[in-house]
C-alpha cells in the first residue's frame, strides 16, 4: 500500500465534502417537497434545470416550470419522500452526478384526480431512482436535471361499491 500524499489527502476531502453537500441537497429536495416549500425548493435548480418523471410523463424545462407545476400536482396532497443508496460521482469540480433509490407515497385529497393518471386516484405509493446532474453554481451545489424512473407504482383509486352489503343476520 503506499503512502498518501497531502495532494491526495487534500484531493479526498474535496470529494467527500461535495458527496455530502449533494446529500444535503437531495434532502432538502424531498424535505421542501413533502412541507409544500415551493419557493424554497426552486432555489435548489440552476433557471433552466429539466425534470422529467418517465412514467408519469410528467416534464418540467425549467425552476419557473418545476415550481409551477410541482405546487399544483402536490399542493394539496401529504405526502412522504424516502430516498437511500447513494451512488455519487464528481466528475470535475463543478460537476456531478447521482443515481438514488426512492420511494415515495402520496395521498389525494378527495376531491382531487392525480395530474396524469385517469379517475379518481387517492394514493399512489411508487419505487423506482432518481438520476441527476448537478452543477455547482457561486460555490454551491444545484440541480441541473433530475430523471426519476419508477420501477412500480401501485394506486387505490377512489370510488363506491355498487352493492350495499345487508349485515343483518
């Protein structure tokens, strides 16, 4: 094994602290998500970041469009973002990428219809990765793009039972 140099030892710290800076930042991400913080949340994207939901069809091109349309689709829903698994890569100092397992549950409220699922959908509870790009921006690290790709999503829809069940006996 040979010895570490301070270069190497300098060069390692640097790559472990802007690991943990995208950790942060991903959790922010979910975090700004699940407490409705849109403006917040906003300022996690470079202005002409890109979202796109594989499944749902669900695309943004740009932190205006993000904002927009994340406040409409899940302003009025709970729901709860867990994300694991890290697979990180710094590939120069103001770039990176990052592949995460995700699963998140999201409640409708009664009244409402998922954004791009037909009928009455009341929850949704989805598993699949998340892949980014990031940029660091001013010394801060920033959403360039974010993939999300399901691997499962399972939905109860809303309705009534056409049959009243009798429980006389």
């Amino acid at each position: 094994m040979s010895e570490a140099t301070p270069e190497t030892i300098e060069a390692i710290v640097r790559r472990l602290s802007a690991f943990e800076d995208l950790r942060q930042l991903r959790g922010r991400y979910w975090r700004y998500v699940d407490t409705k913080r849109w403006s917040d949340l906003g300022e996690l994207f470079i202005p002409e970041a890109h979202f796109l939901d594989h499944i749902a069809e669900f695309e943004c091109n740009s932190r205006a469009e993000i904002v927009e349309r994340f406040s409409a689709a899940l302003g009025t829903t709970v729901s709860v973002h867990i994300g694991q698994q890290s697979e990180l890569e710094l590939l120069d100092d103001t770039h990176a990428r990052g592949i995460w397992a995700m699963q998140d549950h999201v409640r409708f409220p009664p009244v409402s219809t998922h954004p791009t699922m037909a009928g009455p959908v009341a929850e949704m509870h989805g598993y699949g990765h998340y892949v980014d790009s990031y940029v660091r921006v001013d010394g801060v690290w920033k959403f360039a793009s974010i993939d999300l790709y399901r691997l499962d999503v399972a939905t109860v829809i809303r309705g009534r039972t056409p049959l009243i069940p009798d429980f006389t006996v």
